[in-house]
C-alpha cells in the first residue's frame, strides 16, 4: 500500500508539470496555439477561438491543482478526460493524414503528429486510467480492511 502512495505522489507531480508545461507556452503565443487548433480542422472559427483562449486556462488549473493536491480527485479525472481527448484528436488527424504539428508544447517542443508523439499521449492516458484504477482498488481496500 505504501508504494502506491509514492506512485500516486510521482504520477500526480508528474501529469501536472506536463499539463504546465503545456498551458504556459499556449498562453505566450496564443496565435500559435490558435493554429494548432485550426490545423486539426475539427472546428469552426468560434469554436476554436473558445478551445484556444480556454484550453490553456484550463490546462494550468489543473496543473495548479494536481501539484498543491487541491481537489486532486477531481483533478486526476479530467486530466484523464483531457489526455484521452488529446489522444483521439491526434489519431484522427494522423489517420486522416494532416501533416501538422502537435501543438502541445508550443512551437519550440512540438512534433508532427506520428507514431511518437502518439505513444506520448497514449502513454500519459494509459497512466492517468490506471492511476484511477488503482486510487479505486487503494480506496476499495483501505474501507474494506477499516470495517
């Protein structure tokens, strides 16, 4: 039980440095961001004006959030929701054969959508549902050894 408690602690400092070090370079360029998103060609103007200016705002909530552990609960599931968003967004536009830029890490750090960088993000998703599984079997067990 004492290991998953350090597990929790490295993957819930982990997914918030990555959810900041998405939301901050989003903030410092937004027309880039803007492009990104526009690039994926799955929403109209307004939509992706809205998913540029919100996204990133979102995005360093959460990462504030995991990393003081402030609702974390809350905050492990919509990073879970988010990654898995991020991840079928990009195999669509790598199946649907968009060459363009991830858009993750802003124009310095981003890659083409391929092979790699949806490994990154499945990877993360993977993690963030078996955290959730795992915080539920913790829980599970902990009230079951309590009655």
């Amino acid at each position: 039980m004492l290991r998953y408690v350090y597990i929790d602690s490295l993957l819930t400092w982990f997914f918030g440095i990555v959810m900041l070090a998405a939301a901050i370079p989003h903030w410092e360029n937004p027309y880039y961001f803007l492009g990104s998103v526009y690039a994926y060609k799955l929403v109209d103007s307004g939509l992706g004006q809205s998913t540029a200016i919100l996204l990133p705002t979102f995005q360093l909530i959460i990462a504030i959030c995991l990393i003081l552990r402030i609702h974390s609960d809350a905050a492990h599931a919509i990073t879970m929701i988010l990654f898995g968003v991020f991840f079928f967004v990009q195999a669509f536009a790598f199946y649907g054969g968009l060459d363009i830029s991830c858009g993750c890490f802003g124009p310095q750090h981003s890659s083409t959508i391929g092979i790699t960088s949806l490994m990154f993000i499945g990877f993360l998703f993977l993690f963030a549902v078996l955290r959730m599984v795992c915080m539920m079997f913790y829980r599970g067990v902990a009230i079951h050894q309590k009655s």
